[in-house]
C-alpha cells in the first residue's frame, strides 16, 4: 500500500463477534495498519492482527457503557489521518448496518482524509444462522427485515413506521434491541401478529458465551427474563425461529468453553488449536512483557559474552528479547559464535531457528528440570552459563547448577505483566467456562495477582490446565491444585490433555 501524506481510515467490519469470520481484506488491513480504533465487541484475536507497533486505541462503545462519544471518535479518527497514518477502525457486523459508518465517513469527507470501507458480516443474518434460526427458508420465509430496536421508544411510544413494519411477512430482526423487547412484543402483537409466533433472543451471538431463548411473542419476554438474557441480543420473530438447523457436524470439544491466559502469539495457536476441535476459547488475561535488555545487567551480559560458555533459554520469548537486546546493544550475532545454545523445548527451539541459530541441547521433556539435568551432564566447573530469562524463572535450573558447581549468571531479561481487556466481565465468563489454561508459572502469578478474593473462591467450578509440573507446581502455591497436567508440554499437549478429560468428564455444556 503506498504512503499517503494525509493517511488513510479503513472502516472494517469485524463480523458478528467470531474472530473466524472477518474477512480476507479485513484482516489484510490490520495486518497493514498504524493504528486500530476499536469497540467492545472487536476480538483480541482480530486486535493481535496488527502490527506490534500499531497503536490500540479503545473506544467503548457497549449499550449503557460508552466511553467516548460518537463526535469525539470522528474527531479522533481525522486526527489520526491527519498524522499520516493508517488507521483501521475497527466496528462489529458491518460498518454501514446500524454501525453508524456514515456518520465517521461523512467527519473524513470534511476532513479530505482518505478512506475506505470494508464490509463485514453483518450479525443480523450470522448471527442466528450461528443458532440454526434461517432467516429466509422456502415456502415459509420469502423475505427478511431488519430494525435497531436501540432507539424503538420516544417518550415510551414505537416510531410512527413501526406497524408498517410489523405488519411486513417473513422474518423480522432486531438490532440492540434487547431493553426494548417488551415494546417490541406488544407493538407486533398491536398490529395483528399472533400471540403463538416463533420468536427467539440470542445473546453473543457466535460468541463463546453464546446464548439462545426460543418461545412465541406470548411469552418470549418471560423466558429471556428467567434466562436472565443481556445485552449484545439479537430478536428473531417469524415462522423460520422455530426451525433449528444448527451445525450436526459432531467435535470432541463441541458445548466446551475454555479461558485462555498467556501472551498474544501462544494464545492465538492455543485457541486455534480448541476451536478445531468444537471449542469456544477465549484469552482472558493476555500476558505482556516488560523487557530488560537495555537494563545495567543485561548490559553487562552483552559486554561480557566471551565469558559464558552455554547460553540457556527457557522461553521462545526470552529467545526473542535477548536477541532484540543484542543487536540494541551494537552488538551482532558474531559475538555468540563460540556459545552453546540450550533449549528448554521445541518451541524455543523454533524460536531460536528462526533467527539462525540450533540448538546444542533440547531435552526429551520440555520442561526446566529436564533441562537443568541435561545441562548438569554436559557442562562442568569449567564452564559459565547464562541464563537470560522471566523474573519468575524456575528455581530447578539454578539447584541443580549450584549442586555441580556449575557457575552461572541468572539474569532478568523480561518479566510478564497482565493485560485485562473488558476486566468487568471476567467472573461472568470464568462462570460459564470448563477450563482455565496456564503455560508458564509466571503466567499463573500474573493471573493471580490481578484477582479479588471473590474471585479466586469462583474458580472452585473450573478445571484448570497446566502445561507442566512447573506451571502447576506455581499454581499450587497460590492456593490451588492442577486438575490436569499436559502429558507433553506444548500446545498439542495441552490440546489434548483437554480433550481426554471433557471424554471422561462428559464435561459439555448444552447452549439451547
């Protein structure tokens, strides 16, 4: 794409909530972006798209929770363009459906900022196909129509065209219109529909957390009521919300849901790895990294690498930071010539593939205590390790160093912080969820440290996945025991461990 002097604003439908369903240039544009603006319902799966550099830009748009005004974001989108750069604006569905797509564009047609827009799936056909519910079906449904149902009511009456609307054949659909389901039932039943019409509300429409209520317009407000239904909701009323064609293809992990924590790039692979097998997974806690490789002692590691004879990974991440701090430091990989290189698992491995390097040792089992062993037979007093790595690195590695009299230098190169999107929400989710995966101690303390009381007495219902006796080995000492541990320590591994419990377990949940 070339480069503009005034930017651009690509407004992209993000679809009806599943990160699977935006589209090919959507997320070309994200992946070609300096900025995203996004709302409440955009996936961090869709925001892992853009570049690491690109600038994340919330903007909060949830019924009864809008945290910035609709004028202030087409204020900020002109800014942005102003700036020269390439922001994607990011809006659930479509951006011309209720999306008020044409309000931003109009704000950058004044502006003269360059724009262009990308259709997405819109909810109001997505997401009751999610469900089953067809909107048009031969010889019962010939048409479909769509409404907001946000803004129905003025001073407690329908809009003048709503018994135009009500009266119409097929099926009819409403858009955010759950707080006003109770005008809405009585408006169509005022203009002649029958109290015994197919009606159903979905919340979450293809979401993990999906929902559906199905009954007639005689008491579908009484069954969201009971369901205690919330909003993002779709309304479905017509002969079609009877019909339930939803997906006969059969999963191992179909009706599961699982919360993921850890960093962007593992828990994208973990979460595809789930959802290829029926899964709805979601990361929960999004791990960051705070690097130090800039810091004095890290520094003083670079200055001084003609001292060490093995440098030792524990994480593709470290790999990753280490390298990044080498080349900051004026430094390049001529100076680790004469180094062995140690991996705790194939993963790290890869990881230090990709920048040109293999690994001298990687031991059988991933995980630390392997590794420390391995690395007591290889090495001796004649050598120095370095150890660049989390500030919550395991203790195994530096006993059984210091058992051999192995010298070495334990460095902090990063530590892992926690990222909470939509923080309000995590009880709520964690509550309908099976499984809670961790892949690293520091993981767990992450995840830990950012809870209530309250909270951690609510993680009594789940079963939660380690990737290894480290990880569980952290977990145990916040107070809880792994219920599974992976029986190899990758994303396959955990996978698996996964499935093999919800086969045991019978441990599904039934939406409908």
């Amino acid at each position: 794409m070339e480069t503009m002097k005034k930017g651009a604003v690509f407004l992209v439908g993000a679809g009806p909530g599943d990160p699977e369903l935006i589209t090919a240039k959507g997320m070309m544009r994200l992946n070609d972006c300096d900025a995203v603006v996004y709302d409440s319902l955009s996936s961090d799966r869709l925001l892992a798209l853009a570049p690491e550099t690109a600038e994340r830009i919330y903007v909060g748009k949830r019924a009864g929770r809008h945290s910035m005004k609709q004028e202030e974001i087409n204020e900020l989108l002109v800014r942005l363009g102003n700036e020269g750069k390439k922001v994607v604006r990011l809006k659930g569905g479509d951006p011309f459906v209720f999306g008020r797509g044409g309000e931003e564009i109009q704000a950058l047609q004044a502006a003269e900022i360059p724009y262009e827009t990308v259709p997405g799936v819109t909810s109001a056909v997505a997401v009751p196909e999610s469900v089953g519910i067809p909107v048009t079906h031969r010889a019962m449904s010939r048409s479909f129509h769509v409404m907001t149902g946000h803004t129905l009511t003025e001073g407690e009456t329908l809009p003048p065209d709503f018994p135009a609307f009500a009266r119409l054949s097929g099926t009819l659909v409403f858009l955010m219109g759950l707080g006003n389901l109770h005008p809405i039932v009585e408006g169509l039943l005022e203009a002649g529909k029958p109290a015994d019409l197919p009606a159903a509300v979905i919340e979450n429409g293809t979401l993990p957390e999906e929902r559906l209520v199905r009954g007639t317009l005689a008491d579908i407000e009484e069954k969201a009521a009971e369901a205690g239904i919330k909003t993002p909701a779709i309304i479905v009323v017509g002969e079609t919300a009877a019909l339930d064609m939803s997906s006969t293809l059969r999963r191992p992990l179909d009706g599961i849901q699982v919360c993921v924590t850890g960093t962007e790039s593992f828990s994208d692979r973990l979460i595809r790895s789930l959802t290829a097998l029926g899964a709805k997974a979601e990361n929960v806690c999004r791990l960051g990294l705070k690097s130090y490789s800039g810091g004095p002692e890290m520094r003083r590691a670079y200055g001084n690498l003609s001292s060490y004879s093995w440098a030792v990974f524990t994480s593709a991440n470290g790999v990753r930071l280490f390298l990044e701090g080498l080349l900051a430091a004026g430094k390049d990989f001529r100076s680790l010539g004469h180094l062995k290189l140690a991996a705790v698992g194939r993963g790290t491995a890869q990881e230090l593939r990709r920048w040109g390097f293999l690994a001298d040792y990687v031991p059988d089992r991933y995980q630390v205590e392997d590794l420390a062993q391995g690395l007591t037979e290889l090495a001796d007093g004649g050598d120095r390790i370095l150890i660049p790595r989390s500030r919550d690195g395991s203790h195994a590695l530096n006993e059984a160093l210091e058992a051999e009299g192995i010298p070495y230098d334990d460095i902090v190169l990063y530590e892992v912080t926690a990222e909470w999107r939509e923080r309000e929400r995590l009880a709520e989710i964690l509550g309908q969820s099976q499984y809670l995966t961790f892949a690293s101690g520091s993981g767990v303390n992450a995840f830990f440290d950012g809870l209530t009381e309250e909270e951690r007495r609510g993680l009594d219902h789940i079963r939660i996945v380690c990737i290894g006796g480290v990880t569980a080995r952290a977990l145990e000492k916040r107070g809880r025991k792994a219920d599974i541990v992976a029986e190899t320590y990758n994303i396959p591994g955990m996978t698996a461990a996964v499935v093999k419990d919800a086969a045991i377990s019978g441990n599904t949940r039934e939406k409908r």
